[in-house]
C-alpha cells in the first residue's frame, strides 16, 4: 500500500514525500479512508503509531478548497509540546498547500497568538487553558468549525482537563467531523467519546511496533541506591541520548543536578520550567548537545525525538500504559533501543504489571561490581522510600484501564541476547546492542 491509494491531492502528497513517508502506518491505513469520506473516528492509539499524519493528511487535503480566512479545524491536545508537534507536522505535510495553522498554549505571551489568529488560520491546535482564554476573549471564533481533534484523550482526563473541553465543546458547531483518539479508553473517557461522536468508525491499533525494537531489563535496588547505580549503570552502557523519567518533578530537578555535577551533558524537563528553559532542555536534546533528559510522564508526553538510545525508569511508572509510554520514546524509526527499570522493594506491583503487560518475565539483572549493601545515611525522613513510593501509587489511573489500551503481544526474542534472569551483569552485556527487529512493520521500515 502506498500514500496514492487515498487519492489525497497531490500537493499534499508532496508534503509526504518531503516529510520522508514512504508506506503508511497501520492507523494511517485504517483511519485515513474513513476521515476522507468524513466519518467521525475513534482512534485508540497512542504517540508513535503515525496518528498526527492519519488526521492531518485529510484535513489539509479538505482545506485545499473552500472557505478560507476561518478556522476549519480545532485539534486539542494536552501539552505544548504536542501541540507544537502536530503543528510543526502540519507545516511539513502542508508546506505545498497554503493551509495555514497556527499552535496556542499557555505559558507564552497571548498577543502574537492573537495576531495570527486575526490572519485566519484554518487549523488551531490548542491546549484547553489557553484556548478558553481566546474564547473568552472573543479572539478566537470556532462557530465555522468543520473538524475536531480530541487527541490523547486518556492524558486530558489525568490532566483535569475534562471540563475544559466540554466547555470548548460548547463553542464549536454540532454539525460536525470529531475524531477522538486515546491510547486507553477508561470509563470517564468512553463517556466522552460517546458524547462527542456520532457513528464512529473504531480503530485500534497496538503498539507492538515500537516495543519490538526494544529489550527491556529490570535493576532491583534500594531506593537510597538508586542514583549511585543510575551513574554506575551510564558509565557502563554505550549509550546516545538517554530519557529518564522521575516520578516528581523534584525529583527530576534533584537527579538533573547530581548528573550535571557529576559531569554529564544533563537537563530536566518538568512543569515548573518556565518556557525558555523548556524549550531549550528539549531542543538540547534533540539536537544531542543534552546527553541525558531527565523528566516526568506528563513533562515528557508526545515528546518525539528519535535518537533515544535508552529509556531509564529511575522510578517506576504508575501503570503498565505509563510504561509502555515511556519506552515508547526509543526503538523508534528503526533504530534499536533499551528500557532500564530501576525497582525497589515496594515496586513488586508494578513490576508484575509490567511483566504482564509485557507478556513475558522482563530480565533482572544486578551490577556484578556495584555494593548493593550500602547503608542509607541520610535523614530519617528522607530514608522512608516504603512511604513516598506507596503515595506515588495512588495518583495514576487504575490498572484496570489497561484494558483497552493494553498490547496485544511482545516478542521477547531479545532475551536469548540478554541471558537469563537474575544473572551477574558484565561490563560487556551491558555494552551489547539488543537485536535489531521491527523491520516488518510498516511504519519502521518507511522512516
Ligand atoms: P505520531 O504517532 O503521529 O507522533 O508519529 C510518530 C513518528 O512517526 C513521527 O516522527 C512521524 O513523523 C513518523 N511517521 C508518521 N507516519 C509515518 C510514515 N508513514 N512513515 C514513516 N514515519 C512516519
């Protein structure tokens, strides 16, 4: 199957060319002849399966003809940093098109987004804050509106931003095209949907894609422990560009500053960075000067780098789809990549989740030269990690949400190149690249 197949303009096709697409992915496949013929849509898919293209490409073939200097289509998404993605996206896919979009988020000046707002773009895509703050203001009109995006549905709800957008869904018109996409779909979120579409097409789509590119190991240790092991653990392993994830975003501020004193390329990513200093700690990392991001699960959403060599979970995750989301940011396009669990004694849920989840018992490894019976010398505050560990358990969404969302099956292969559980680790395993598979899936091996 090729791009020609959706009889998309070819202006637009020249955007897909130019963005380097070859093959579409399965979602693209499923959800862009429905979308053309202007059904409403509900995508249970998640960040790394092509889903921005699947929406975009028919949008902007729609908007090649019609009405012009009006806002056609809303697209909300939960951060800024994935509504400057399908932005950027739009620009590229679009670049032969003249459609024009325009991203509006919070935490940045409002009178250039008013500014381009008066030029009548015909895509907004929007954070729900900012976007009611425009709608309140009168600087935004959506009563032309054609389509609706709700993407990453499931993040929205764990964000609270529910209510906003049904108020957002009082602004725009009833006579509509919605297309809704979540990676899981919970009660609260199947209410929505249900309220938002009518007669949708549903497509799901797993995400076995990305996980195949990926091995996956588990690093039990104390939880006063961790950062010396997570150090140990980088002076051994070949790495590129690596992503930790921390469950706070002190956290990820504290552990930023410890790898930055102790020599590394390092930067943080967390809700308290003012935009600036966002924006740089990710473009550092994107263009490699930043080695090691450290940050939280919603800091860190839709971030689309590819070059990510390894995935650290310095804590674990809250649920198996947190994990599966974080160790989706490696293994992408290609390229291979590795997912390190570091897990305490509390941990012992999550990690039979995350065995689960993943269809197979992940490997346990320990660090042959690293002294695990290190006393904890700090304070006795800080030296209750049972209590903080616990506490962090009760802010995600339940496991049963795993239920929709959850993969349909991994392949472990990658174990035969990791040897058994529990063994000793070497110097050179940790070196060892994993296999490199994932060349049958169509959206690896078009990138
Ligand atoms: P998304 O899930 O929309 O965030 O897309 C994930 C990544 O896949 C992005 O880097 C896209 O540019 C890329 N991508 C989307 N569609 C294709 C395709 N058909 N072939 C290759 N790469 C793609």
């Amino acid at each position: 199957m090729t791009f020609q197949t959706f009889k998309l303009n070819e202006r637009v096709i020249d955007g897909v060319v130019k963005a380097g697409y070859v093959t579409p992915t399965p979602i693209q496949t499923k959800a862009i002849p429905p979308v053309m013929d202007g059904r409403d849509v509900m995508g249970l898919a998640q960040t790394g399966t092509g889903k921005t293209a699947a929406f975009v490409l028919p949008m902007l073939h729609r908007f090649l003809d019609g009405p012009s200097k009006r806002v056609r289509a809303l697209i909300i998404a939960p951060t800024r940093e994935l509504a400057e993605q399908i932005h950027e996206s739009i620009e590229t896919l679009g670049r032969q098109t003249g459609v024009r979009s325009i991203s509006i988020y919070g935490g940045v000046g409002i009178n250039p987004q008013i500014q381009k707002l008066r030029q009548g773009p015909a895509i907004v895509v929007a954070c729900p804050g900012r976007l009611l703050d425009h709608l309140g203001r009168g600087t935004v009109d959506l009563s032309n509106l054609e389509m609706l995006v709700i993407d990453e549905a499931d993040q929205m709800f764990d964000m609270g931003f529910f209510p906003d957008i049904r108020r957002i869904l009082g602004h725009v018109p009833k006579q509509r095209q919605t297309l809704f996409f979540s990676a899981t779909m919970p009660d609260p979120i199947h209410l929505l949907a249900k309220d938002v579409l009518r007669d949708p097409v549903t497509i799901r789509i797993g995400i076995q894609a990305p996980a195949d590119t990926v091995s996956h190991a588990l690093y039990p240790v104390a939880q006063h422990l961790k950062t010396a092991l997570l150090m140990k653990l980088l002076g051994q392993t070949d790495t590129n560009s690596v992503l930790v994830f921390t469950r706070t975003k002190h956290r990820a501020k504290m552990l930023d500053r410890k790898l930055t004193a102790a020599g590394y390329e390092a930067a943080s990513l967390q809700g308290n960075l003012s935009q600036n200093r966002r924006q740089a700690a990710l473009s550092g990392f994107k263009e490699g000067r930043v080695r090691i991001l450290v940050a939280t699960d919603i800091a860190a959403r839709g971030i689309d780098v590819t070059r990510v060599s390894h995935v650290i979970n310095y804590d674990v995750p809250s649920t198996p789809e947190a994990y599966i989301h974080r160790i989706g940011r490696t293994g992408r396009a290609s390229e291979t990549g590795e997912a390190f669990t570091l897990v305490t004694g509390d941990d012992g849920d999550m990690v039979r989740a995350i065995d689960r989840v993943l269809g197979t018992r992940v490997e346990r490894r320990q660090l042959a030269d690293f002294d695990y019976g290190l006393p904890d010398t700090r304070s006795t505050q800080n030296a209750s990690p049972r209590a903080a560990v616990n506490a962090s358990r009760g802010n995600g969404r339940s496991s049963s949400s795993q239920a929709n969302g959850k993969p349909k099956t991994f392949s472990h292969s990658r174990n035969a190149a990791h040897g058994t559980a529990s063994r000793p680790t070497s110097t050179s395993r940790q070196k060892r690249r994993p296999q490199r598979w994932g060349e049958s899936t169509a959206v690896r091996s078009a990138a």
